[in-house]
C-alpha cells in the first residue's frame, strides 16, 4: 500500500462525454487509492457534458475548469496539469477504456520512490484488444518512437501515464491534440528518465462510440516523434 501521507493527483481532459463521464467519475472515487484530487478539464464541449458536470459531477471532484474553445487533449491536459498538487499524477480518459482500480499498480512505484515516470500497457504480456489497425498503427508509432528515445516501451499511445508530480510540470507541453503521447515520451527521455511499463486491462470502444484520434492524429504523432527527437 502507498505511505498514507501520498495524494494522487488525476487529471481528467473531457470533451463530449455526457454519457461516460460521471460512470468514469464514479470509478475514480471508488479506485484503491485513498487520498485523490480530481481535476476535470472540459475542453468546450458541445453536448451535454457542461449540463452533467455542474448537476452531477461538481459537488464529487476537486477542481472543475472549462476551457471557452476546444484546445485538444494536450491542451486540456496542460490546463489541468498546472494546477495538479499531489505527490503523483496520473491521466485518465474521460471514457470506460480503462480500470481506475488498477491505480495502485501504476503509482505504487512513484510513491515508493522506485520509478518517477510509469506507463500502463495494454499490451504487457498479454494478448492485444482492439481494432486490428488501431492495433497496427499503435505498434508502428510505439516502435518508431522507440527508436529514438531508446525507450523499451511496448505501448507509447497508453492513456495511463503517471508522473512524478514535478517531472511532468517541469516540461512545456506543446501539442495540443494526441500528438502529447509521443511528446511527452521523448521530453521524459531528454531528462534521462527510464519509463517503467506495468501491465493493465483495456477495454476498447469503436468510433461509433465515441473514440475520437483518427487517421490524421496518427499522421501528426509521425511528425512529432521525428520533431522531438
């Protein structure tokens, strides 16, 4: 178990997810790690989401900001970053893709000091999910950032990235859509960290429910895997 004084800090970017976000919500309350602060980050979002989270959501989390023009993940990410005060922070998707019960296994080895920067991989010895070209497309970008950063990752794109909580706001953060995967990754690097991987679970969901990196997003992180090298 984490020292009891340990906070994690999670940091939820959340763009038209009227339907996800307060099943999300709920799971990171109910996660193992005691003592959280939850940070949405609403990037403009044109549904019903704004609705949601002042009804449903606001009284549960600890700081709720809304952006007044879609920035991106990354830039939503940076927003909430900033204000992050715990010892630790982790991304979470504002969808069900992830397990937010697994959360001790991913900050665990930041709060015992044995890891600073941890990665949660779908792929770690276990068989892939997902659409078999969102598969491939993952694969190819993880080993082309690989090559340059000389990272042993075996799945960049994850959404559960988990820092120390000074690393990740010792770093500008540039890109403004999902081209922060690989951006982060390659900063990391340059301060000579090693990136732990553990394994997690996965649960993926399709365009049609709302997955929205597309193919020009994978064209981008080509791009800024070669820029931040």
């Amino acid at each position: 178990m984490q020292k009891e004084s340990r906070v994690l800090s999670v940091v939820i970017p959340c763009y038209n997810e009227e339907k996800s976000i307060v099943p999300i919500v709920k799971r990171v309350l109910e996660s193992p790690i005691e003592k959280k602060e939850i940070i949405i980050v609403d990037d403009c979002s044109t549904d019903s989401t704004r609705e949601v989270l002042e009804r449903e959501v606001k009284p549960l989390v600890s700081r709720l900001i809304y952006h007044n023009r879609n920035r991106g993940k990354g830039g939503a990410l940076r927003t909430g970053i900033r204000v992050a005060t715990g010892d630790a922070v982790i991304i979470q998707d504002a969808d069900l893709e992830y397990d937010p019960l697994e959360y001790p296994r991913i900050v665990n080895p930041i709060f015992e000091g044995k890891a600073k920067v941890v990665y949660g991989s779908r792929f770690l010895n276990q068989k892939r999910k997902g659409h078999r070209i969102n598969r491939m497309a993952n694969w190819v970008l993880t080993v082309f950032s690989n090559v340059f950063t000389h990272q042993k990752l075996t799945d960049m794109e994850t959404c559960y990235k988990a820092f120390k909580r000074e690393i990740i706001q010792s770093i500008d953060i540039e890109e403004n859509r999902f081209g922060f995967e690989p951006e982060i990754t390659a900063k990391i690097t340059k301060k000579g960290i090693r990136i732990l991987e553990v394994p997690i679970s996965y649960y993926p969901r399709t365009n049609k429910q709302g997955k929205k990196i597309g193919f020009k997003d994978g064209l981008r992180a080509f791009y800024v895997i070669w820029k931040y090298r």
